[in-house]
C-alpha cells in the first residue's frame, strides 16, 4: 500500500507480524516522513522508535499488552464506539 512518504506493510497474520517486527525488523524502516511528523510529538516511543530504543519502549510497555488487560479495554472501548455512533 502507498503510505505518506513511502511503501506501508499492513499485516494482520501473527507470523507476518512477527517477521516484520522481531526477525527482520532492520529490512523495515519507518518512513522519513512519518518520523518527521511524529517524533516531535512523540518522541522516541513504540510508534517512532526502531532498533535498541524501541526494544526498551517495547519492554516497558509488556505488562500493559498482557491478555488480562488487553480483555480490559474492549467494554471501554466498545461504549465509546457505540456512543460515537449513535451521534452520526
């Protein structure tokens, strides 16, 4: 898919993601562009990061992707939707 800036890979399957992002993580560089828009807002965190410094953001946040609170988010998630539906 073109992406601002570039190429984008989307991937849903499991084993794809883990190609992308764990074995072959330096064959997948973010976009120049992305980084420029991003990381001044951001600043080096899971969405601009790459290499060393993503590994530790990606660490760090671990706990929080735990399927027990990942189950946690749907129900907040799920009245928000409904609610910003229900207004279009």
């Amino acid at each position: 898919v073109n992406g601002i800036g570039g190429p984008l890979v989307i991937a849903n399957d499991p084993g794809l993601i883990r190609h992308v992002l764990v074995d072959n993580a330096r064959n997948y560089k973010m976009a120049t562009v992305r980084q420029m828009i991003l990381r001044p807002i951001l600043r080096d965190g899971l969405l601009t990061a790459e290499g060393e410094v993503w590994k530790r953001s990606r660490k760090a946040m671990a706990p929080v992707f735990t399927p027990r609170h990942i189950f946690g988010f749907a129900q907040p998630m799920l009245k928000r939707t409904l609610e910003f539906v229900a207004r279009y």
